[in-house]
C-alpha cells in the first residue's frame, strides 16, 4: 500500500494537490444541472432507434468484460512500486494515463470508422483499456491489486467516473470512507451490484458513444471520446487515491 505521507511532497506540489483535489470533490458533489436531464431525455430517444438485441449484447459484455479482467489473473499481476516521493509517484501516473488516452483515441478511431458492427466492438475493447489502465495506477500509488478488496475498490472508482448525478454522491462516500466501507463488503463478487453498474455505465457513455455509430463521422468521434472518457477516469483515480493515501475528507 502506498506509504508517503503528505509532509514528504514540497510545499508547492503540496498546494497543487490540494487545489485539485478541492475542485474534483466539489465537482462530484454538485446537484444535477438542468442541461443533463435534457441530456438524458435526448439518450432516451437515441436509445430506442437503436435494436433491443445491440442493448442486451452491450450489457452482456459489460458484465462478463469487468468480471473477466478484474477478477481473472490477466491484469492481477501488477505488483506495489515504491517511489522516493509521492510528485515522483503521481509524474509516473499521469504519464499511464497519457499512454492510455492514446491508445483509446487511436482505438476510437479505427471501430469508429467501421460503422455500427465496429462501434459495437468498441465496448468491450475501450473497457479493456480502461480497465487495464486502473489496474497500473493503483499499482503506481503503491497497492497490491492481488487483493480482491483493493480490485473492487477498482470498480468503485470506475463507477465512480461515469455515474450519473444522482447515484454520484452515494459512491463518492464509499471512496471517503473506503476503509470502514471495505470492511462490510461480501466475498462473493457475485454479490456485486452488477445490474446498477451496468446502467449507469452505459447510461452515462451511451449518448457521447452513439454518434460513434454514424458512418463517415464515426471514426473522428470515437478518437475524441475516447480519449475524455480515459482523461476522465484517470482524473478520477488520482483523486481517489489522493483521498486514500493523503486521508483527505
């Protein structure tokens, strides 16, 4: 587990930190803007030109795709690493995330530009990327992936970056008291609330990723957002972590 403490980063980077964090707290606990529930009316109407069997495939490979890597030994491997301070720590993450980003646009770029058989392929692979990414973050800030708590605080922070304005505030509190909240969590994965983390991840990237699907422009929308998608969740995993290891309420 991570173990540098606050005082061991330089007064500047110290600040810096704090400055960010403040502002990423303060965005996740920010009631629901009138433009995302026009959002949401918008996504409902695109939703239903698309056919219930593309849907079900989607939530499908959503479930198995997450179990698969969170829970398989694919990406579990990833040992703690030790750094002399934590800007040394946090330089090595966001040049993960960079790396990521990259790799998710040029991903977006290539099913994009396949139309709607290729975008639906961009689920699975995007998630995979997504995924992988956190595995190598928490890893980066010092934690033991090998450990199945530690991997569902993975999928907390993951659901974390694309839950929608109402469910948001209750999974940002099992970040802040992660340590209190891990310790009534069951053993079984399978009692995981996979119906819910479903929804909210698709409902949240469904509308961005629905233009994807559009012959011609799809290949240019799928490299843009894919690379917010992952920008964003990087963000998100610094700033959990940040809370963790700095014990920052």
């Amino acid at each position: 587990m991570g173990g540098e403490s606050f005082e061991e980063m330089s007064p500047l980077y110290r600040k810096r930190v704090l400055i960010e964090l403040a502002f990423w707290q303060r965005k996740m606990m920010k009631k629901q803007p009138i433009g995302s529930v026009w959002a949401k009316n918008i996504q409902t109407k695109l939703n239903k030109l698309i056919p219930e069997k593309i849907h079900q495939a989607i939530t499908f490979t959503i479930e198995k795709m997450v179990k698969g890597v969170l829970f398989g030994a694919q990406y579990t491997t990833a040992l703690p690493k030790t750094y002399s301070s934590f800007q040394l720590r946090e330089a090595y993450v966001l040049r993960l995330i960079e790396t990521y980003k990259k790799t998710a646009s040029i991903e977006g770029a290539v099913t994009g530009a396949g139309g709607i058989l290729m975008g639906v392929a961009d689920f699975p692979a995007l998630l995979a990327i997504k995924l992988k990414m956190l595995f190598d973050i928490a890893a980066t800030y010092g934690y033991d992936v090998r450990q199945y708590k530690e991997r569902l605080f993975l999928l907390t922070v993951f659901q974390l970056a694309f839950s929608s304005h109402q469910h948001r505030a209750e999974v940002y509190n099992r970040v802040l008291h992660w340590e209190s909240y891990a310790e009534g969590l069951p053993d079984d994965v399978d009692s995981f609330d996979w119906r819910t983390f479903q929804l909210e991840y698709r409902d949240y990237i469904d509308l961005a990723k629905m233009a994807q699907l559009i012959p011609v422009i799809g290949a240019a929308v799928g490299a843009v957002v894919n690379y917010q998608l992952v920008q964003q969740l990087g963000t998100a995993a610094m700033n959990c972590y940040r809370m963790r290891m700095l014990k920052v309420e």
